[in-house]
C-alpha cells in the first residue's frame, strides 16, 4: 500500500524496535540511507539494528556507525516492530526479509519497485533514497548531527554522480547544500570513496581485458565467470569506465560473485535499462538498474545481450524476424507472404 511521508514518519515513530535493511551488492545510496536514518531514531531512543545480506565495501568506513552493519546468521528469525527496506524492493535484500518476522515499511526512488511490501513511501522522481530521507528528517523538524548529514550526503552525492548525472535536481543541490552547513567535508567523503588497494585496482586492469563491443558499437560489456572472479578481487567502477567509452549508449557489467547467480548492472545515456532489468526481475532508473539472473554462464550472457539489443533498437529485431520469414516464403510458395 503506498502512503504519504506524513505517514511514513507516523509509521518510523510509532516503533520502537526497527531494523533496517538495503538491497545486496549496497551503494553509497544504500548505506547513505540507512546510517541517516538510524542515526535519527537512535537519537530518538528507538533500539535499531542494521542487517544487510551481503559484504559492506570498506571503503565507506569513513561513515560514522559503519559498524553496526551486520550480515543476518543464517537460520536465525530476528523480530522487530518494523522492517525498513531502503533503496529496494524486496525482492533485492537478500536473506533478511524472509529472517525478519515484522511488517514492512519500503522507502525507495526507483520506479521499478514492485510495491510488495506492507506499505511504500515511493518518489521516482528523488535522485536518491538519501534524499528522501533528508526531506522526511526536515518533516520532523530533526536536528542534522554530523553522523546523519555525512551520511545522507554520501548516498545524494553518490547516486548523482556527484551532482553530475541527470537525477540532480535544483532540490538536490539545496539538500546537499544544508549538509554541508552542518559541517560536512565533500573533499574528505570522495576522496575517501576514490580509494582503492592496489589489488582493487590490479583486478579492474584484469576485467578490462575482457571488454566487449557489439551493435555498432553503441554497447559495451565486461562478463565475468564465476572463475575469473575468483582472481578478480573488485569490479567497483568498471561500470563506470565502460559508460564513458565514445559512441557506447549502454554499458553492462555481468559477474558471478555466487557460482549460480550472475549480478548484473548497466548505465545508459538514454536507453531505459530498467526494462532490460525488469526482464531478469530486476529494476532502477532509466539509466542506471541491476538484476540478478540465475543462469548458466554462457546463456546467461546470451540472453542479456540479446536483451540490450532489442531495447537499443527493437526494429533491428523485427525487421530480422520479417528477413526470415520472407526467407522462408520464397522457399515454400504453400506459406503465405508477408505483409
């Protein structure tokens, strides 16, 4: 059921026991999202634990309360007053909403949620879950601690691109802005978020060796087995460096972190990835979405490319069908031509 963010503060400050969750593979916007959060209904006395279902990059140990994460032990039933789902559906956390007995209280930004849970506060047009929650802290008149801004200015300024991808709105730069007065250091928190040990960077040079460029050109793809990845130690902005490839319009990562289950994430400078996401059960924004796709290596990477093809030019694909069947008329005079 969706609901206004009158009611989403009602819902937050009528619990006292909550545990917030993100999709796996978390981003800036995950964490950003739910460390803000927490460090308001902690100052609230609320008790709160912080469960995501996968490992957290080390890289945002910058975030004050980066600690708290904690990955749900397998087996174990966890009961709380409210689940809080940040930046996802359900569908994308992982273990945690089948270990969390509560009801379910989904603040997300992307269009694609698939509205499951017991109640969605929903703004596609926000360019993070990060601000969403700025804008829900000022509806309750809280006081921003340097632990909650740096933290909602993290998961802002990450999934705008640092204020550079489309997503960023006027209201944007006003949120970040008001973080900054709080005492945020934007220099300390990206360069902090650039950094990478030499093996990180060693396995991105490795992954970039398998790039590949297919439709003219206009997409481009690293796919990596789940072999390679056992001696590729980090993919984290190889996404980043395909997208800026000249002529490229979609650019796709594929990696089997888990043996029988390849993550996917792509970013676009126009096309709608999220209905190539949707296709696999994923979702996101226009041009930027993920998905899981439990495949085969092989078939797996088949059936995205084929995927991407038909959202870069569905006419490619009807016009092959057509070639085929007139093919096919001319050889059998008993089928009918086509029109």
């Amino acid at each position: 059921m969706k609901i206004s963010m009158e009611e989403t503060l009602a819902a937050l400050q009528s619990a006292q026991n909550l545990i917030l969750t993100a999709h796996v593979n978390p981003d800036g916007d995950a964490l950003g999202s739910v460390l803000g959060l927490a460090h308001y209904l902690l100052g609230e006395g609320k008790q709160v634990r912080l469960l995501i279902d996968d490992d957290i990059p080390a890289r945002y140990a910058i975030l004050p309360g980066y600690e708290m994460f904690q990955k749900p032990v397998e087996g174990e039933q966890y009961q709380a007053d409210l689940l809080v789902v940040l930046d996802a559906s359900l569908d994308r956390t992982g273990k945690v909403h089948e270990a969390v007995q509560a009801p379910v209280l989904n603040i997300d930004h992307h269009p694609t949620n698939d509205g499951r849970a017991d109640k969605l506060y929903l703004d596609g047009k926000a360019a993070a879950t990060a601000e969403i929650i700025f804008s829900l802290l000022e509806l309750a008149k809280a006081k921003f601690t340097l632990p909650m801004a740096s933290a909602l200015y993290t998961g802002i300024a990450t999934d705008s691109g640092f204020f550079k991808f489309s997503n960023t709105t006027p209201y944007t730069m006003r949120a970040a802005a008001r973080l900054l007065e709080v005492g945020v250091q934007p220099s300390e928190i990206s360069e902090a978020l650039e950094v990478r040990p030499y093996s990180h960077v060693k396995g991105l040079a490795d992954a970039l060796q398998n790039i590949e460029v297919w439709h003219n050109g206009r997409a481009a793809g690293v796919f990596l087995s789940y072999e390679q990845m056992q001696v590729i130690e980090a993919t984290d902005s190889l996404i980043d460096m395909l997208r800026i490839i000249e002529g490229v319009e979609v650019a796709v990562v594929l990696k089997y972190k888990e043996e029988a289950q390849a993550r996917v994430s792509m970013r676009s400078k126009g096309v709608d990835v999220s209905t190539v996401a949707a296709k696999f059960g994923g979702g996101g924004h226009v041009r930027a979405a993920g998905c899981g796709i439990e495949k085969p290596y092989e078939e797996a990477k088949a059936l995205l490319k084929a995927a991407i093809d038909e959202a870069l030019n569905p006419t490619d694909i009807l016009d092959e069908a057509e070639a085929v069947l007139r093919a096919s008329s001319a050889q059998d005079p008993t089928q009918p031509s086509a029109v």
